[in-house]
C-alpha cells in the first residue's frame, strides 16, 4: 500500500467548474434549474452570475434554492437579491455560501475581489440534488450565465449543468 503524504493529498484535491448558460426564462419569473449534482456529496466553494444581456426593468429579485435528491424540504440558499433590474453586461454576482446571504453584484463591471466576495471563505456542502435559481419577480429582458466551482467528496461526484 502507498501512502500519501500530506502535501500530495492536498495537490491531489482538484477543483471543478462548470458553466451555465444562460436563458431570459431564468429570470422571467418561473426560475430555473442551474445545476445537478450526482453521485455523492460536494463542497461548493463558488457560485458566481455574470450578466450577459442587460437586465431590463421588472424588479427582479432573484434567490438560489436547493432541492435534494429522493426526498426532503427545498431550501433556500440565499435570501433575495436586491433589484438587479438595470444591471449592465459584465455585472457579476455572487453567493457567499452562508444561508439567507444574498447574490451579491461585485463592486464594479467585470470584475470580483478574490476573497469572500466570491464564496471561498464559506464553502457549502451539499449532497446529491439540483441548485435552482428562483425568481419573484419577472425581469422584463436579460440573461445571466452561471458557474460554479466545487470539491467532489468521492469518486464519480459530478455537477452538471441542468
């Protein structure tokens, strides 16, 4: 039997992302799966929105919610967003990964700051299921696409794109 040391267990921990792109029905008020999970549990360690098409009036307020595989409550990930009605292309959103946070726009276009801003502070651990983004509120136009970063627990995990 080999044994790893510390340093190669830590090297061995690789990261994914997927991307999302996104659809206006994602936020005209009848929400969206974003994300399946499969085989196991994560860590999500980021989910982050980049406006792709100028988010027109309407108000929305979206929020993220997580459904779990083969039974059990949906919960809310995230509290609502304060109107994102208006925000320009690039806008990038973020979710902190503590319960009843908001999606977070970052502090300019096109850009997050590397820390908590992004979620890396509060990884959320989550089993087999689906992340969906709920909207209250219809936008009148717009498009967001999602990505997320995650840690598989075991052997065959993976997110998916829904």
């Amino acid at each position: 039997m080999t044994t790893m040391t510390r340093t190669q267990m830590t090297q061995a921990r690789i990261y994914r992302a997927v991307r999302r792109a996104g659809l206006f029905t994602d936020i005209d008020g009848t929400g969206a799966d974003l994300f399946t999970i499969t085989g196991g549990p994560v860590s999500v360690i980021a989910i982050v929105g980049l406006v792709t098409t100028i988010i027109g009036a309407g108000l929305a307020v979206p929020n993220l919610s997580f459904t779990p595989t083969g039974g059990g409550a949906i919960t809310e990930l995230s509290d609502a967003a304060a109107s994102i009605a208006a925000d320009a292309v690039n806008t990038m959103y973020t979710y902190s990964g503590l319960l009843a946070g908001q999606l977070i726009p970052g502090p300019g276009i096109g850009h997050l700051a590397c820390d908590a801003d992004i979620g890396f502070i509060n990884p959320i651990t989550l089993c087999a299921g689906v992340i969906s983004l709920v909207n209250a509120v219809n936008a009148v136009s717009g498009v967001i696409d999602w990505f997320i970063c995650y840690l598989p627990f075991a052997d065959g995990t993976v997110i998916t794109a829904a």
